[in-house]
C-alpha cells in the first residue's frame, strides 16, 4: 500500500520565502504543497474548504500571528498540526506558542532535514523544537520555575529543572543525555530526584506539574 503525501500549507508574508519554501518542500519525498499564501486572514477558509495535514507558518505576520492562527485552528476543531518556522528565539514568544497548542517550533535558520524531521515527527503524533528553542527554554526555566514551587517542594537544581523541562517536550532518556553531553545514568538519576522531590509517580506526574507551575506557560 502506497504511503499517502502530508498535505503541507505554507504561510508566510514575504513571497520571497514563499516561493523558495515551496521549491524546498518539494524536494522532499512524501511531501506536497498543496498552497503557499502571504495574507493570513486567508488561511481558515482555506483549511475549511482543504484538506490538510500540517501547516507551516511564521509567527510574525500582519493581521495574524502563526500563534493566532493555531488557536483558531484549535478553536475550530480541526485536526490540523502547526508548525512555526521562525527568527523569535526568544522565551516569551517559545511559551505562547507551546501555550498555544504548536506541534512544532523551528527557527528559520534550521536546514531542510530538520524541516524534514519535524514534519514527520509531528505527522506522528510528536513535537518537535529546534535545540536553540530548547537551549532557550532551559536556560530561563530556573529562577521562575523555583519561585512558583509550593513550600513543600524541595528546591530544585538548574540541571534538574533542565532535565525537567525536556522531558515535558517528550524527549526521551538517551536524548536529553545527548542535548545536556551528560551520561545516560545521570539522566536517569536526575529522573529519580525529580520524582523523589515533586512527590510524582512518573513522567506524565512531572509534565502534570510543570504545566501547573508554569513550566510551559
């Protein structure tokens, strides 16, 4: 049985990147564009009318923002993935976007293999973030995470609120190893002490409350 395209719709504001996505997009086996727009109020009639998989936005646009769109999306109750593709990097605009219910944030300097990854990683039920966002959230996880920690919690270190913050973007064990350069072991240990310290049974305990804290606000 042949394995169906993902149907991508790409928005963007500058015709430029428009064209240059679409000739991109179409290099890459089991990907079709089905439609690249440059105005954002055209995008829900599009969707209601065409059947899509994934939309690849930008997130700074005139009249709405990538973010916008995906809680109309959301609203609307389509079952469509969005992914932005943008410049921000900064931790503000990452969080409204996780807020927001994105399957995915990559930063416009990313390749086109990991534009290729993150497409398919989403199509299957995932999220994908550039390491840069990650790196990003990480590093500004620390004080605010503590400062909303109950009395009763312990507090926690800036490598567990880092190890913390990547498993709630569903990374595996192996893989924070890898995007800390710490060994497996430690990770594993790391898990044990925010179990330990959180009061939680598991990794959907710690996503619990990260998201009650704020983690991924």
């Amino acid at each position: 049985m042949t394995q169906q395209n993902i149907k991508i719709l790409v928005v963007d504001d500058h015709q430029v990147l428009l064209d240059s996505l679409k000739l991109l997009l179409r290099s890459i086996d089991q990907i079709e564009v089905l439609e690249v727009l440059n105005d954002s109020r055209m995008v829900m009639e599009y969707l209601i009318n065409n059947e899509v998989d994934v939309v690849l936005s930008d997130l700074h646009m005139p009249h709405f923002s990538g973010i916008d769109l995906t809680l109309k999306i959301k609203g609307a109750g389509l079952a469509v993935k969005v992914i932005l593709l943008t410049m921000a990097e900064d931790v503000l605009h990452i969080r409204e976007a996780i807020k927001a219910g994105v399957s995915g944030y990559i930063l416009k300097k990313s390749g086109k293999d990991e534009l290729e990854k993150a497409i398919h990683l989403v199509m299957a039920g995932k999220k994908y973030f550039s390491e840069d966002v990650i790196d990003e959230l990480a590093a500004n996880s620390g004080e605010d995470l503590n400062l909303a920690l109950p009395d009763t919690i312990e507090h926690l270190t800036q490598r567990e609120i880092e190890v913390l913050k990547l498993i709630t973007l569903e990374k595996k064990s192996s893989e924070i190893a890898d995007i800390l350069f710490i060994s497996l072991p430690t990770v594993e240990s790391h898990r044990s002490a925010l179990m330990r310290k959180l009061g939680v049974k598991s990794a959907i305990g710690m996503v619990k409350f990260a998201l009650k804290h704020g983690l991924v606000d």
